[in-house]
C-alpha cells in the first residue's frame, strides 16, 4: 500500500504557501494600518470603483460575515465608507475614501516587493505556467 504524506501532494503546498503568505503580507502592511484581507477587499475597490458586498463576493473567496467584518474594520479605520445604491436604495455600495485611496501606491510596492521575493527565481514563462495550472485546479472546486 502507498504510503500517503501530506507533502507531496501540491494541495498541501498551496495551503501553506497561501497561509504563509497570508502572515507575511499582515506584518508588511501593517506598516499602512491594515491587514492582507483588507487590503484584498479594498483592492477590488480601486480596481472596479465602488461595489456592493455581493459583487466583492465574487470576486474573493470569503464567507459573507466575514466579508462584512472586514468592511466594517475597514470603515472604522475611514478608508471606506457604504452608500445606498443610486439604482437600488436596498442595496449599498462600498465606497472608498481618499484615505482608502491614498494607500494603494504604497499598497502595491509591498505587495510587488513580495511577489519577487518569492517568485523572482522562476522566468516569466515558468510563472505563466504555475497561475494557468493554479487557475484549473481553482475551477474544480
């Protein structure tokens, strides 16, 4: 019988990668007052401008009350604010502030500073090839 180990399957990796990752960003961020989660929320605001918490839903992979705790953080902090929605007052929009916006330029440095920090040994072809396979197995589940 195979002898089954965690390490060497490529889930296990993406698992500790992801949550390694995930401790690292939090100290280097902190230097701007947030988190890795709040910076992935508040990134999908300077990307597609305000949206509800429905539509950031589907964009990250939270549950939603966690997605609203980190909105509500957010808000605490006055980097984003909610607005009722100019087509549809039951829903609100998450806005961000200037403050919110302001944090994306030194946002990006670290997280770009990481990202080569940890992939800047494979070639650009090397990375193309990990995030297409990384994007089929993210289909099958």
């Amino acid at each position: 019988m195979k002898k089954n180990t965690f390490s060497s399957h490529i889930g296990y990796y993406v698992q500790e990668i992801a949550r390694k990752s995930s401790v690292a960003l939090n100290d280097e961020l902190e230097a701007l007052g947030i988190t890795y989660a709040q910076f992935r929320v508040i990134n999908c605001l300077w990307k597609k401008g305000p949206l509800s918490q429905k539509e950031i839903l589907k964009l990250i992979s939270v549950s939603p009350p966690t997605l609203t705790g980190t909105v509500d953080i957010l808000e605490k902090k006055k980097l984003v604010y909610r607005k009722p929605d100019e087509e549809d007052a039951r829903t609100k929009k998450i806005h961000l502030t200037e403050e919110g916006a302001e944090l994306q330029e030194n946002a990006w440095v670290i997280i770009e500073s990481f990202e080569e920090r940890t992939t800047g040994f494979m070639s650009k072809k090397e990375k193309k090839l990990v995030i297409a396979a990384l994007k089929e197995m993210e289909k099958s589940i």
